[in-house]
C-alpha cells in the first residue's frame, strides 16, 4: 500500500527579480513500511522537500498525499527528525520523549510507560532523569530518535541526522536505527549526503540531481535484512556503491559547471 | 559515614577521626581543621568557604570598632557594638516588625505588579507583531524617562501613601522584566516551535510549553535586575514620606533627624540583609526551574573556555 505519493511536487523561492528553483517536479511513492533514503549533491533541494513533506514550508506547485491525506501543514502523522535534533534543553530526557504525549492530553501514567518503553528501546532509560545537554552526541540523537517513536507517526522524516556525528557512532546508530526499524517497521524517508549510509539503510535510494533538485535515479538495494555493518565490504555491496557515486559524479560536475558559467 | 564490619570509617575511607595530632611543623590551625574535619568531606569545604568570604569584612569591622572604642570617630560614625545593640533593641521591641513588614510588602507588591505586566506583555509582545506594536514604541519612548521623576505626580494623586509607593517601584521593575522578556522570546530557537508543532502542539501549547520555558532564562535575569530596583525605589519612596510612619527608608530618614545614628545604620544593614536574601532565593528559584538550561550553558562555557 502507497503511504506517502507525492506528485509533480515544486518549489521556487523569489527574492526580488531572482528566481530560484530549488526542486521541480518530482514525484515518488513510498509504500508502507519501506525504508527510502535520499542522496543529492549539497544544495540540491533534498532538505527542502523533506521540509515540504513534513509541511513547514509550503510547495510552489504539485500534490502530496501522506496516507490518504493533503499535507497541509505539520502533523503528527509525520515525525521529523532534525538536523540539530531540536530537542527541548528544559525537559529531562523522559520529559522531552514524553512531550508529544502530554501536548495530545495523554494521561501521565500512560505517557511515561510509553516514553519508557521507547528510550528502552534506543537504550536510554537509565539516563531518564538526565538532561539533554549532560548526553553525547549519539546520546542525543537516540532521545530525538525516542521521543520520535513515541508519538506514533505513520511516516518518519530524517534529515541527516547523523551529520554531526563522528565515523565510529554514526556506523553505531546506523546499525542501531536499523535494528529499530526492523522492530517497528515504520517508513522512512531518510535524507544523507552519505552513499554509503544511503546504501546500507535503504530498500531504495532515491538520488537527486543538481539544483533544481529533481528525480534522476531510483535505485533498489537488494540485499538481506538484518545487514551487518561488514556487509560494507561485499562485493554487491560496493557495486551499488559505485553505481550511485557515479550517477551522483556526473550532478557534482553539473553543478561546478554551473558555478563558473 | 557507614558503619562497616571493622568499625567507623568516613565515606572517604580515610581514618583520620583515630589518628593523633601530628607534630606541630606546618600551620597548627590547619591541621587542627584536617583532624577535627577530614580531607575531602564537605564540611570542611564549606567551612574554608565561609572563613574566606568572613576574612575582610571581620578585619573591617574589629578595625572600625576598635578606632570607635578609641573614641577616634566622630559622632556620625557609630560604632559596630552600638549598631549590633540597636538593631537587638528594635527586634526585641518589635518595632523592627513593623518597619520591616511595611517596606517588605510595598516592593513585594509593586515587584508583583510590575514584574507580572512586564513579563506579561514582552512575552506576548515577542510571539506577537500586534502587541510589540502598541508597547514596543512606548516602552522606547519612556523608558529613558528616570522613573523618580514620576514620584512626585502620583504623590499628588494617590498622597505619601502605600499606592504612590508600590505604583512607582512597580514602574520601575516594569522594564527591565518587559525587555528581557521581549528579547528572550525573540532569540528562541525556531526549530523548538517547529519541532513541537511537528509534535502536534497547539499555538497555546507552543506557547506555554515552548515559548515561555524557552525565554525563562532572560526572564530571570530582567527579574534579578527588577529585584534590585525594587529595594531603590522602595528606599527612595519611603524617604520621600510615609503617611503612617512606617519603612525601613522613613526609619533611617528619620534616625537622621534626630542624630540617631546607630539606628540608622541599624536600618541600613537590615535593608542589605534583606536585599541580599531575597537575591540568594531569586537564584536558588531559577536553579531549581531552569536546571536543563543551567547545565547546557556551563557546559558550553566549559567547552569554549578551553
């Protein structure tokens, strides 16, 4: 089943008599359950149009539906992890993966046992009382990915969010995000300028060209699930790699043209 | 202190409670503190602390009161003894009391009034272009203005009474708590209101739940400024008159005009204690309400200073 289908979808930005175009038409549907991740050369507008799916900004032209329904704004249908993770510096790590609960009017008992069992989940809960600035990185990003899961969104938007980390963790939490996808089997939208990221964690991956940001190639990945992280090393794996890069290599001179024209 | 199989140890593990004074070759007093108080413990930090902020202050006043007990000071200077001894007699003849309950709930009062509408408004001000466009221009146009300068109008409005005075400390503290709070709202993060209309949060939600906790950092210190104001103004305007004779600032006025100045000075250090007092539990509020917020910014201090 199709959850998220997204049509002609467009975004211009004018400042005055400039006119840029930051994705144009770009369509693509997501079925349940399925993991995509999208890769693009830096400024290609990948950021954006997660930004558009999740309704903070709206398109210029083309239709979104995400299970059936016209995105018209943010909603919890649709949990956005962010960059910077923006997770709330005043609440203690219970607090911040319980909040989405409390501002839907869940009982308190009800919302602390299910921001518990998601932070067991990401393996936090000893840290529940901690706040957000006494974690690492990593730490962090398991909270946002916590407090994510607890407010049930039927699709899950990511925007790099491992970007910041450093080589060792980000393999971590890839590792660890895909043992919670298997677990919970949501979808997932997963923006990375990361091939290798891209490859190891999708069902497809999505690769965008140059500003404007459209559609070039969707790949599928078809390796095993559970994949371990030597799986890196495969043969197959490195064949889809390269493949991507290339395609990607091809955008990147595209847009250094672009810049000296 | 636990009590193990093999008797009493400190928490520390260290055995000093059994051992003897050692040889008096370093700083006795030194090592009379280490026997009485072990290395490490709490108390002994504490106590260090307390010697250290005690030093200069005692060594003034034992100063003071021996060029006092001399008779090298002129009348107007009295001496630490005298001023200790007053300040006994006005608590024992509960006339303290009274002073301190009038001066205690006028700029508790006029904090209360002018603080909840400062606050009030510059929070609404910075989530709303509307509300920042009927204050903001007044707020910039008046806030030059020294708020003393208003004292005399309101005493022909409302007299020397409590009104005029709890009206002009409550201007006062008005505008250090509208500017932070303006400001603190305007440098909250926009990606905390995205994140927490993402979560399906409400405008009154994003407000309260975002927006205010998200400020209250700035609020505290607009509130710390508005406190200090508060005890000014409460002086200034008690000085000025009290209608029923009350006030720590009409005790010390009027010490002076009777050449009282041990009670004077009585009156002084009462208002510095209390000022100082009410400083700690304004802090002691934020550090329990912003304890989040308070570790993030030591540790990104702690992380720049390096």
């Amino acid at each position: 089943m199709a959850i998220v289908e997204v049509s002609q979808l467009s975004k211009v930005y004018l400042r005055g008599n400039s006119r840029v175009d930051a994705i144009q038409d770009v369509s693509l549907v997501v079925e349940d359950g399925e993991f995509v991740t999208i890769v693009g050369p830096s400024g290609c507008g990948k950021s954006t149009f997660l930004h558009i799916l999740g309704g903070f900004i709206p398109p210029s032209g083309g239709t979104m539906r995400v299970a059936g329904h016209q995105v018209r704004g943010p909603g919890p249908d649709r949990g956005m992890l962010f960059q910077d993770l923006a997770l709330f510096p005043w609440c203690t790590v219970l607090g911040n993966a319980a909040w989405a609960l409390e501002v839907q009017g869940k009982p308190r008992e009800e919302r602390i046992a299910i921001a518990e069992r998601y932070l067991d989940l990401v393996g936090l809960l000893p840290f529940k009382h901690a706040y957000p600035a006494e974690l690492s990185g990593g730490m962090k990003q398991r909270v946002a990915l916590a407090r994510l899961l607890a407010f049930d969104p039927a699709v899950l938007l990511m925007d790099e969010p491992f970007g910041a980390l450093d080589a060792q963790t980000r393999e971590l939490m890839q590792e660890e995000l895909q043992r919670i996808w298997l677990q919970t089997r949501k979808t997932v939208l997963f923006v990375t300028h990361d091939i290798e990221e891209a490859v190891y964690l999708g069902d497809r991956v999505v690769v965008f060209t140059a500003r404007p940001g459209r559609i070039k190639e969707v790949v599928t990945i078809d390796l095993h699930r559970p994949r371990e992280l030597e799986i890196k090393k495969d043969l197959q794996f490195v064949q889809y790699r390269n493949r991507i890069w290339d395609l990607l290599r091809e955008e990147f001179l595209r847009s250094r043209q672009g810049v000296t024209a | 202190m636990t009590l193990g199989r093999h008797g009493i140890t400190t928490r520390s593990g260290s055995k000093k409670l059994s051992t003897s004074l050692p040889t008096a070759s370093r700083s006795s007093t030194r090592l009379l503190f280490a026997w009485i108080y072990p290395a490490g413990s709490r108390f002994q930090s504490r106590l260090r602390w307390l010697v250290q902020a005690l030093a200069v202050p005692v060594t003034a006043l034992a100063l003071w009161q021996l060029a006092a007990s001399a008779g090298w000071l002129p009348s107007f200077l009295a001496s630490p003894l005298a001023i200790g001894q007053q300040l006994v007699a006005l608590t024992l003849s509960g006339e303290l009391m009274v002073h301190m309950q009038a001066s205690l709930y006028r700029s508790a009062a006029g904090l209360a009034l002018g603080a909840g509408c400062g606050i009030g408004l510059g929070l609404l001000s910075g989530v709303s272009a509307r509300v920042a466009g009927f204050f903001d221009p007044l707020v910039s146009l008046t806030y030059p203005v020294p708020k003393v300068a208003v004292l005399p109008v309101l005493i022909v409005w409302f007299g020397i009474s409590d009104i005029s005075k709890i009206l002009i400390i409550a201007i006062t503290c008005f505008y250090p708590c509208f500017i932070a709070a303006l400001y603190g709202v305007r440098a909250v993060d926009p990606l905390w209101v995205w994140a927490a209309r993402n979560m399906g949060a409400r405008p009154h939600q994003v407000f309260f739940k975002v927006v205010v906790p998200a400020a209250a950092p700035q609020v505290f210190a607009g509130l710390r400024v508005a406190l200090a104001l508060a005890y000014v103004m409460m002086f200034a305007s008690e000085i000025i008159g009290s209608s029923n004779r009350t006030g720590l600032g009409f005790l010390i006025i009027n010490a002076d005009a009777s050449g009282r100045f041990d009670l004077m000075f009585a009156a002084i250090v009462v208002i510095a204690l209390l000022g100082f007092a009410s400083d700690r539990l304004l802090l002691a509020l934020r550090r329990r309400l912003l304890t989040g917020q308070l570790i993030a910014e030591e540790l990104h201090r702690a992380q720049h200073s390096t």
